[in-house]
C-alpha cells in the first residue's frame, strides 16, 4: 500500500511527458492538430461528465476480451467528447447570460 501514494504522481509525470512529446509531433500534422486541440479545450467538461458512464461501462464489460474492450471503450469516448462539448457550451452560454 505505500507504493500507492507515489503512484498518481508518477503516472501523471509520465503522461506529461508523452503528451508533451506528442503534441510537438502534432504540430506537423495540421489535420489531426485542430480537432484535437478542440477535445483539449473542451476536456475539463469530459472530465466532469464521463465518470460515471465510464465506471458503468467498465463493470459491464468485465470479462470482455481486451480486443473488444479497447473498441468499445474508444467508441464510448467518440461519443462522450461532443456531448460533453455541448454540454460545456450549454453551460457557459448560460453562465455569460447570467453574469452579463
């Protein structure tokens, strides 16, 4: 249990740094730098909305082979992304509304 307390730290050290890496190789590739940097900048709302389907979808498909998990899992991530979207420019549609 002691090996968990540094274990998210190191983890997010480690996604950085690939993130990082791949972002700079994305900016040679226009075509897949704009609608990526638009998931990022919508990613806070994904990050709020896809828990719970996630923890749902991942108990349900328990005992998947991982071939099938893997697809399943980035079609639920086609999906969740442009309704979290909308659901992020919904609520900062009424928020500008709300405080002028």
């Amino acid at each position: 249990t002691l090996t968990y307390v540094p274990a998210d730290a190191l983890i997010g050290c480690g996604l950085t740094l690939f993130l990082a890496n791949l972002a700079a190789w994305m900016e040679r590739v226009p075509a897949l730098q704009s609608p990526i940097a638009r998931v990022g900048f919508y990613s806070y709302g994904l990050y709020l909305v896809h828990q719970p389907y996630v923890i749902w979808l991942g108990e349900s498909l328990r005992g998947t082979a991982l071939p099938s998990f893997v697809a399943l899992a980035v079609g639920a991530l086609l999906i969740l992304a442009p309704v979290s979207m909308v659901i992020e420019r919904g609520v900062n549609a009424a928020v500008a509304r709300l405080l002028g």
